[in-house]
C-alpha cells in the first residue's frame, strides 16, 4: 500500500511538473501520447507494487527466439 | 541509432568511435589476459564477475588491499554513463516514432516503465545467464545483422527508384 501512495505521489508530481508546458504550447497530441505512456507506466508499476504477476518481456522474446537458439545449439554440438 | 543519425560532426564522430572501440578493445584484452594469468582458465571460466575476483586478490605487502572497492565503484560510474546512452536512444527512438521534436518531454513517464522493468526483466541471476545463452544470440542476430542489412537494402531500392524518376 505504502508503494502504491509513494506511486501515486510521483505521477502527480510527474504531471504537475510537465503538463503545464504543454499546456502553454497548446500541444494536444503530445498530451495524449504524454498522458497514455504515463498510464502504462502506472499500470505496471502499481501491478508490482501490489506484488501481482506481471508478464515478463525477456520471456516472450525467449519464446519467439526458441527455435533458432535450438537449431543454433544443435549446429554447435 | 544514435550513430551516425544524431552527431552533427560526423568525421569527429568517425574518429571517436574508432578510438572508443580501440581503447575498449585493448581493456578487454588486457582484463581477459590478467584473468587467465592470474586467475587460470578454469577459475576464470567459472566466476560471473573476472575483473573483481582479480582486484580481490590484490595484496601487496598487507597494505594494499581491498581493491575491490573500487572496481564496485567503477562500475556504478560505467553502469551510470551504459545507462544515460541506453536511456538517451529510447527517448530518441520514441520521439523519432511519434513525429516529436521534444524528445525530453517522455524522460518522466519513460523512467517509470523502466524503472519497473528493471526489477521485472531478470527475476534471478540463474534466469539471466539462461536468457543470455539462450535467447541473446539469436536476439542479436536479429537485431545486429539482419535488421541492419534490411534497411540497407530498403534504402539502396529507394535511392535507386528516386534517381531513376529524377533522370
């Protein structure tokens, strides 16, 4: 819980320091692109605070890769 | 890809790079060398971490010692600078994508996802060196040979239609 206040704190802290320049440019598309990252962000980031299972990246890779690396160590040995 | 696509001075670029990868060369031939002296090749093999192992041995006269201690702090200077590069192609990268001159405006939000990555990338050292004999070299294969040449070709065919439209 205290991870999820400390995250909480950041993002607002991210906002208020960011958003309003781009406020003053007038830049929409940077906002909404600035607004969906940091909600990702936010969104995995809490998941592990919470100690949820997050899908790992490095595994996905791994499984795509695996049949090269197999083919690969099978030229090697 | 930072270089050449985001150094103005390319020839002053060209001969950095060349000196980097030269000094960065001769540092690993010099630490691979003092590891197989030093160490042997058995021990050397097996460790995860040579260049540590060896200033831990250092010892000169019961004076001497504890060099370790500043290979450690070493790598938080070298791990800060591998870190600052990576961290500098990314923004750079997602701006190119996005059709964003700023790219300093994601340094925030893209610091959360990769700070939370971090602790969910490599769950555990045994889980790392899987990865890294497993995947990594396919991986960079992919990455390092055949993404470059693929936009070499691309880039040639371009090059060729546009000069055959001009002329």
């Amino acid at each position: 819980m205290l991870g999820v206040l400390g995250l909480l704190i950041v993002c607002t802290l991210v906002i208020w320091f960011e958003v309003p320049k781009l406020r003053h440019k007038k830049a929409k598309k940077e906002l909404w692109l600035f607004y969906t990252v940091l909600a990702i962000g936010m969104v995995v980031s809490i998941c592990k605070a919470l100690g949820l299972n997050v899908p790992n990246p490095s595994d996905l890779s791994a499984a795509i890769f695996k049949p090269i690396s197999i083919f690969l160590f099978h030229l090697l040995s | 890809m930072i270089f050449p696509s985001h150094t103005p001075d390319t020839k002053k670029a060209t001969q950095s790079f060349y000196i980097g990868n030269i000094a960065g060369g001769l540092v690993m031939v010099t630490l691979i060398l003092l590891g197989i002296l030093v160490l042997g090749p058995y021990y050397s093999q097996i460790t995860m971490f040579p260049s540590y192992e060896l200033g831990r041995r250092i010892d000169v006269g019961n004076f001497l010692q504890g060099i370790e201690v500043v290979i450690a702090i070493l790598w938080f200077i070298t791990l800060f600078f591998k870190l600052c590069i990576y961290f500098y192609a990314t923004l750079l990268g997602f701006a190119n994508v996005f059709h964003i001159k700023d790219y300093k405006l994601f340094s925030f939000p893209v610091a959360l996802i990769m700070i939370t990555l971090s602790l969910i990338v490599y769950p555990s050292v045994s889980y790392q060196k899987d990865w890294d004999t497993k995947t990594w070299i396919p991986y960079s294969l992919l990455v390092g040979i055949l993404y470059p040449l693929f936009l070499l070709i691309a880039g040639f065919i371009q090059n060729k239609k546009r000069r055959s439209s001009n002329g």
